[in-house]
C-alpha cells in the first residue's frame, strides 16, 4: 500500500502517470480490511481464527488478481 501512495505523490509532483485514485482506494480499503481481519484472527482461537486468516488471503488474492494481473 505504501509503495501504490508513493507512486501516486511522485507521479503527480513529477507529472508523470501513476496510480489513480481507484488504484489507491483499494488499495488503502484493503490494507484496513486486511488488518481488521488479521486483529480478529490474532483475538480468536479455533476456526474463528482459521477464517480470519482465510479473509486476509482472500482479500490479498482480490487485490492482486483485480489490481495488479488484470
């Protein structure tokens, strides 16, 4: 997330292409839902835990298929 907002300030100081604000608005929605999934997980036992961590790779897989191959 930090390396997508980093590109967008450079880009626009430098007046070159970079990430627009779709970019990093899911970026920055998933980096929250990523650590508000992974505060649950750490919080819980069990397969309230397992679908914690499961919700984190979800949503970082999300991420990269829309993102990043697509």
């Amino acid at each position: 997330m930090a390396t997508v907002v980093g590109a967008a300030i450079m880009g626009a100081q430098h007046d070159f292409p970079g990430p627009g604000g779709a970019d990093l608005a899911w970026h920055i929605g998933a980096g929250l839902s990523v650590v508000g999934a992974q505060v649950f997980a750490d919080r819980r036992q069990g397969i309230a835990s397992f679908f914690g961590c499961a919700v984190v790779f979800a949503i970082a897989g999300s991420l990269l298929w829309l993102q990043w191959w697509n």
